[in-house]
C-alpha cells in the first residue's frame, strides 16, 4: 500500500515514516501543502495522510483543492487537539477521518487501515461507463465481446477519464496525471493517445466517447 505523508515538522515525519514503513507501506513523505498538492496529482496512492497545519497551503485547502479537482484517495487529517472547527471543516470538505494530535502511533496505525479498508470495500476493480468496461487488475478494455489490454500510458489516460466521467479535464491535467509531474514530454502527446484510445472504442463498438472542447479538454460521456 502506498501512502502520501504530508508533515512540515522533521522529527514528527521520521518517525511515522519509520513505523508505516516497519509495518509494510511505502510512504512518500512530504513537508508542506504545496508539495502535497503536487505528489497527489501526480502519483497514484492508496492513502494520503496530512497534517492541518503546513506552511505554503495548509492541509484543508489541499484537500479542498483535490477533492474539487475530483480526488476519491481516502484522506486522514491530523489536527491539533483543541482545534474541533478544522476536524468539523475537514469532515465537511471530504476528509474520510480526523486523529488529533498528539496521538499515540498504534491508534495512527489502528486510523491507517480502517482507512484502507474502507477504500478497498468502495474502489470496484472494473470501471464502467456505457458498454465499455475497464479492469483496473489486468488492463483490460472490454465491450461487444472483444477486449484489448491497454499499454500502461492508455490506461492510466482510460482510468482517469473513467473516474472523471462527464468532466472536463484539460491537457496539462491529463500530462502531468499520466506522464508525471517532471515529464519533458511535449502537450501534444496528450492528442495522440485520446486519439488512441477513440480508434479502441470505435473497434469495441462503443456507446460512449472522448468528447474535445476547445482550450476547455477532454470528456468521456455517453452518446446522445
């Protein structure tokens, strides 16, 4: 399982990375909101864990900036211990659970996997839009009897417009999501794959498609 840890106090961050990765979960660790920002769009976790209290932007506006952004990665905010309006605040904009500070690590652990759980519980392992279905195990587009197993660029690119149907998202989303955050790839690239991925639904005989707006994106949506 891999997490997004976002602490800007050291010592505090050292040491929890040292227990979750004792106990088996890759952690990325990271010091401030804007640099949370950052790794979550990028990168594709399991959890993400952040502290209220970060300079450059504070851990609830990075979780409303994601959530709006359409982020379904479960998030547990640590929150100072009297500080009852951010856990409220939290809850309200999408935070899947709150542990106040201090706290003691087995209970941070105890947080961490009913987190987890409850991700794996709602995360299907087979995308739906239309007639077209996405595995999310083997790669796998299917629809009309036919199937195709998608390169690792294609399904990323298939993946998010799955979980972001009816939605607008632009180049430099779709870039920086499926090529990561340093890529030196060109924007164009973009294009050549979404034209990728319309010749594949065209031979599953397919009810949906990736709609262009201009200098809007792209959308998957069914057809009218």
């Amino acid at each position: 399982m891999k997490l997004l840890y976002a602490e800007d106090e050291i010592s505090m961050s050292e040491a929890v990375v040292d227990i979750l990765t004792y106990h088996h979960y890759s952690v990325d660790p990271v010091y401030d909101g804007k640099e949370a920002l950052a790794y979550a769009r990028v990168e594709q976790y399991d959890g993400i864990i952040l502290d209220v209290m970060m300079p450059k932007i504070n851990g609830l506006d990075v979780l409303r900036q994601l959530r709006s952004e359409g982020c379904k990665t479960p998030i547990l905010l640590l929150t100072a211990k009297a500080e009852v309006e951010d856990r409220i605040q939290g809850l309200d904009l999408g935070a899947d659970d709150y542990l106040p500070k201090p706290f003691h690590m087995g209970e941070l652990l105890a947080r961490v996997r009913a987190m987890l759980r409850r991700r794996e519980e709602f995360t299907p392992d087979i995308l739906q839009c239309g007639n077209i279905s996405l595995n999310l195990q083997n790669f796998e587009l299917s629809g009309s009897g036919r199937s195709f197993t998608l390169p690792k660029l294609e399904f990323k690119m298939m993946e998010l417009l799955m979980l972001n149907q009816g939605i607008y998202l632009s180049s430099e989303d779709l870039l920086v999501k499926v090529w990561g955050y340093d890529t030196n790839a060109e924007i164009g690239i973009v294009w050549v794959y979404i034209s990728y991925l319309r010749k594949r639904l065209t031979a599953l005989n397919a009810n949906i498609e990736i709609r262009a707006k201009r200098n809007i994106g792209y959308m998957l949506e069914a057809m009218a």
